[in-house]
C-alpha cells in the first residue's frame, strides 16, 4: 500500500489532535482542582494534618420548680498533653510538677508516651484556680487545658431515683439523666491544630478553639420543701417501723405535675456504684406494682355514683360476710357493721358493701371505668422503666375476680397511676397525664428555651360525682378508718389501704402493704399524696393502713399545706373522736407579753392541760413555742421564753 504525503499529514494531524485534548482535558481536570475545587481539596487536605483535642461540655444542671439546683456538674481545668509537640520533655515534666506535684518521673513518664493525646494524671486534674492560671502563663509547646467536671448533689440523696446517676463519660444512666439525656449533654468542642505526618505542630499555623456548648438546665416540677417533708416521714417510718420499702408521691391535682417522689431503700448518686442495682435503677413510685387494697375502693364508689347504681344515702347490712359463688368474703371487723348508710360503708372501708357495688356494675362497667381511670396501661410519665400493672383479661373475670377487684385484690398497680386516678376525684373528673419536667432553661441567659404545660388525658367523672366522692372521704378522715390523718383545719379526705402480699401462691398472714391515700383540701385540693410502706414490723400495733400509713399523709399534707400558703379552714367535717384511740387536742392560750406568774395562771384558767417549759431568764414572757391558737395533744409541751421586758410575739 502506497502511503502518501497527505496520509502522512492527516495522520500527523490526528496525533496532534489527540495530544490536544488529552492536553485539554488535563488542563481542565487542573483548572477544576486548582480553582473551582479548589476548598473541597483545601478542607481534606486540612482533614488530614489537622489534629483535634476534645473538650468535653459542662452537662446541664436538674433544677427543682424553683430554680434549685439539685444536681448540677462542678467543673474545673485539666491538664492534657500532646507528646509529639513536646520538645524538651524533660523541662516540661520539671515545670509542671513545680505546678502541681507529685512525681516527676510519672509526669515525664505520661507526656513521653506514643499517642495523640494523654491526661496528666492525677495531680493534672481538676485544677484549682491558681494552678490552672500558673500552668496557662507557662506556655508549654504541647500542653493544653481543658475543662472537666463532676456531678455534684447539694442535697445529698434527695429524689435520688428520681434524678437518676451519669457514667464515667458522663452520660444517663437511669431517671432524668437518662430520659433528658439529649438536652442535658451538650455539644463537645475541641481545640485544633495542624501537624505532620509524625504529629508535631506546623509551625506558623494558628490552633483553632471550637467552644463547647454547654447543655440545657432540666427545670423539674419537684418542690424541694415538699420533697424534703416526703423524706421526713419516710425516714420516721423506716427508724419506727422497720419497712423493706417505702414508696412517696405527692402531686398537684389540677395540673398532674408531681411535687415529690420519694423512695427507700435510697442511695448516694454521687457514690452510686456502691448500691445494689435495684436500688439505683429502680424507682418504686413507677415501677412497683402490687395489690393496692382498699384504696382502690376510691375507683368502684366513683363508678357506682356515676351510674347511678347507688347513692350514699342508701342502706347496706353488714352481717360480717358477703356470700360469692359458694365462698363467704369477710369483713375486717368480726360480726360485720349491721346496718349502716353506704356513706358508712366508704368510712368503714366495708368490703361487703363494695362486692355488692361491683355486683350492681358489672364486670364491663366496673373494669370500663377502672380502665378509664389510667390502671392496666402506663401513665407517661417521662421516666424510664414505668410498669402499667396487671388486670384481669374480661374473659377470666367471673363472680370472684368481679367482687375481688371491687375492693382492690386481683388487680395489680402503681403507686403513680393511683395517684393519678385520685387526683381525677381531686380535680373534678379530669385523668391528667403526670408530668416531671416543667422546661428546659438556657444555663447562661436563665430563660426558658422550652415550657410544658399540663396535659389531660379525658373526662373520667363528672364533676358533680367528683364532688360527692370527696365529701365521702373527706368524712373517712373525720369519721372512718382515716382518722390519724385527720389535720384540725385543713379539711384532709382520704383513704386506707391493707392488702395481704403473695408468697409462694398465697396470701402471706404476716407481709403486707399498708398505705394511704389523701387530698386536701376536700372543697378544692391543691395537693393528692400517697404512701404505700412494704412489710412494716410495729411492735405492739397493729398492721392497718389506718394505723401506720394515714399519719404519714397527714404529716405531709398539713405541713405542704401550710408551707404553700394554704390557710386552715374552720369548715369541713368535725372530728369524731374514738376515745383511746385518738390522742385529744387542745388549743394552746395566748401567754406572751405576760409575767411568768400570770402566763402560769392563765394557763391554769385555759383548761388546757399542757406542760410548761421555761426557756432563759427574765420575769416577762417575751415568746412561746407552738404559737397561741395552734391545737396540740394534751400533755404537750409549751416552751415559754424569758426575757427582761414583756414580749409582742403569739
């Protein structure tokens, strides 16, 4: 084949064609990378020889309704090395150990070591405030200072459970630490430098400071005062009757928000790895469930005034037992009530009159209501580990299970959810949803970065029926089983529970819950508490609800009550008192302003037998403990403070 000169040309050309748009092509992979790539490479480039130093977030602190801090994390500076940046180790470890002491073979022994990044421990942590600034005006190639903390608990054990424990790197382990865990941590920062392959610093670079962000303060609906009060009794009730637990819930009715929780057996949350798992990670007032008793008895009137199947005027005889499927179903008191009102029944805590009110229901119109009242499903709370109890499926519950249920055996509960069913009675009919955390709070500014209001779940009664359920167990404290709960002036309605606890398949004669649950005041309630205490050993009294379970509401009650603001009423149900049972009360008479010799006659003259006590030295009576009005014991002491001029104070 003959090649000519204008094949020779176009193949030259073809070549130099083909050179040319690789050439282009190459020119534009350039120009892409050189130019309009150009930050994307730069940022990986930077990716790579940058090298960062984490700096952990101060984590946010658990406030109480009022701004207390009941845990919070005291930080403070740490010493972190970069070992590749250290020139001269050995002048490095002298300087800081003239800082912080210690052993300066350990300290060279640590920034020595092959790695990025190393903590100076232990002498390096949690610096106070002159080494932290010694260590700063150094300026040591390779050493940094960072910022670490500690949970901190003002208050000791208070609401332990519910506030919950962190883990070595700070994080929730269990109760609102665990629950707000996203808000509490935090956002960590780091300090970044550039670095050669062998890790040291590039010299004329700038170290960058990304801040952390500190995380969000949790503002929970637990009032610290009320919370204490619940911790109070709870702790008479363990020294007096050896309990294995106590549980404690007071709550605001109108709103569902929670105002204490409190639990025993409790623990240390800043020492919690020395407690038993279940102590740390369990918390009673939502996660035990048991046979709540006659407090329950509260949900079947409920039902029974809102059907219409029964008023409270009318009559039930009592012969001591009610007759179920063949089975005779005794009443506590021997020989029965005989005849009384179901008015008397509700005060009595008669069981025979509540199998006959289940009986009138039904089965689907009793456990329609107990399941409107939130029992069998969990409350929502925002905790972790809430139970929802145990019900009868409708298909076992046959005339037994029907007049068991009735008076609160078969079931099972929390102490939330029944808490939450009686602050229904206590508001006027209306399941609220219980509520923990009230907002969370911005740590440096104080303001709100998110509020929660109250939440209602549905009508449960009406309001006229809510009523009615209040004056009865308004006249259960004045007049029933209830009445060591019974606080002159505060108008406390409530009731007792007894329930017997399975062992091994049957009802123990020795383990039971005693509990009690109460409102105040019955003519518009502003607090519902609740105690239930597991297997309590008194010596000498006996195992009722009425008896150890009712004083502890009552205590707590009258004591929130007054601390709220809540005046004494001279209204509600007079006290019937059971002589040698009930202690009697006396009104303390006024004595300040008075000589000790007339303060002694006037006392005589009051008819109140009270113990005198004098406090100091002078002829005047210039103040007295309890104050003039307020109703004590009789035998009570008053303390009458002396001084050299007569007293203004009641």
């Amino acid at each position: 084949m003959r090649i000519t000169q204008t094949k020779i040309r176009r193949r030259i050309f073809l070549v130099l064609l083909a050179f040319a748009c690789a050439a282009s092509i190459l020119v534009g992979r350039l120009v892409h990378i050189q130019v309009l790539a150009a930050g994307d490479y730069m940022a990986k480039a930077g990716d790579l020889i940058r090298r960062d130093i984490p700096l952990p977030a101060v984590r946010g602190a658990i406030l109480d309704a009022h701004g207390n801090a009941l845990v919070y994390t005291a930080s403070a500076a740490t010493i972190i090395a970069v070992p590749r940046q250290i020139k001269n180790k050995a002048r490095t470890a002298e300087l800081l150990w003239k800082v912080i002491g210690g052993s300066r073979e350990g300290i060279l022994k640590l920034i020595s070591k092959r790695t990025l990044m190393v903590y100076i421990r232990p002498r390096g942590r949690r610096l106070d405030a002159a080494k932290t600034q010694a260590i700063r005006s150094l300026k040591l190639p390779g050493i940094y200072l960072t910022e670490e903390g500690k949970r901190t608990y003002p208050y000791g054990n208070m609401a332990a459970q519910v506030l919950g424990v962190t883990g070595g790197e700070g994080q929730g382990l269990s109760g609102v630490e665990l629950a707000f865990n996203t808000q509490l941590k935090g956002k960590r920062g780091a300090l970044q430098f550039v670095s050669n392959a062998r890790g040291e610093e590039i010299p004329g670079t700038n170290d960058e400071y990304v801040a952390p962000t500190p995380g969000l303060n949790v503002e929970l609906t637990i009032d610290r005062q009320i919370q204490q009060f619940a911790e109070r009794e709870i702790q008479n009730v363990v020294a007096k009757y050896k309990p294995d637990r106590v549980t404690m819930i007071v709550a605001d009715p109108q709103t569902g928000q929670i105002l204490a929780m409190a639990n025993y057996p409790t623990f240390n949350p800043a020492d919690w790895r020395q407690a038993p798992q279940e102590t740390y990670n369990r918390n009673l007032a939502i996660w035990q469930t048991f046979e709540p008793g006659s407090t329950f008895k509260i949900v079947t009137l409920a039902a029974a005034l809102q059907e219409h199947t029964v008023t409270l005027s009318n009559r039930f005889y009592d012969p001591g037992y009610y007759e179920v499927a063949g089975h005779k179903m005794r009443c506590w008191k021997a020989g029965g009530h005989g005849s009384q009102s179901y008015l008397n029944v509700v005060e009595n805590s008669c069981n025979p009159g509540f199998i006959q009110l289940g009986e009138r229901l039904g089965k689907n119109r009793l456990f329609q209501y107990i399941r409107a009242f939130g029992f069998g499903s969990k409350t929502g709370i925002t905790l972790p580990g809430e139970s929802k109890g145990i019900l009868f499926s409708p298909q076992r519950v046959g005339p037994l299970e029907l007049a068991t249920t009735s008076f609160g055996q078969g079931v099972s509960v929390t102490p939330l959810q029944q808490v939450m069913a009686v602050g229904a009675i206590a508001n006027g009919g209306i399941l609220m949803k219980p509520q923990i955390v009230k907002a969370y709070v911005n740590p440096g500014t104080g303001k709100v970065v998110q509020a929660f209001a109250p939440t209602q779940v549905r009508r449960v009664i009406s309001p006229e029926v809510a009523a009615q359920v209040r004056g009865a167990l308004e006249s259960v404290v004045a007049q029933g089983t209830g009445g060591n709960a019974f606080r002159e002036g505060y108008r406390i309605g409530g009731k007792t529970g007894t329930a017997q606890v399975v062992v091994n398949g049957h009802y123990s004669g020795a383990h039971y819950i005693v509990s009690f649950i109460g409102m105040a005041p019955t003519n518009n309630p502003k607090l519902v508490a609740y105690v239930a205490i597991d297997y309590p050993k008194p010596k000498g009294t006996p195992v009722f609800g009425g008896v150890i379970a009712a004083p502890v509401v009552g205590n707590v009650l009258a004591d929130s009550l007054q601390y709220l603001g809540v005046k004494p009423s001279v209204q509600g149900i007079a006290k019937k008192y059971r002589y040698g049972i009930d202690p009697i009360l006396t009104t303390v008479p006024n004595l300040s302003g008075r000589s000790y010799q007339e303060a002694t006659r006037a006392a005589i003259q009051s008819g109140a037998i009270l113990r005198l006590v004098v406090v100091g030295q002078g002829p005047y009576v210039v103040a007295q403990a309890p104050a003039a009005g307020a109703k004590v014991e009789q035998g009570s002491v008053v303390r009458l403070h002396l001084g050299p001029v007569p007293g203004t104070f009641g």
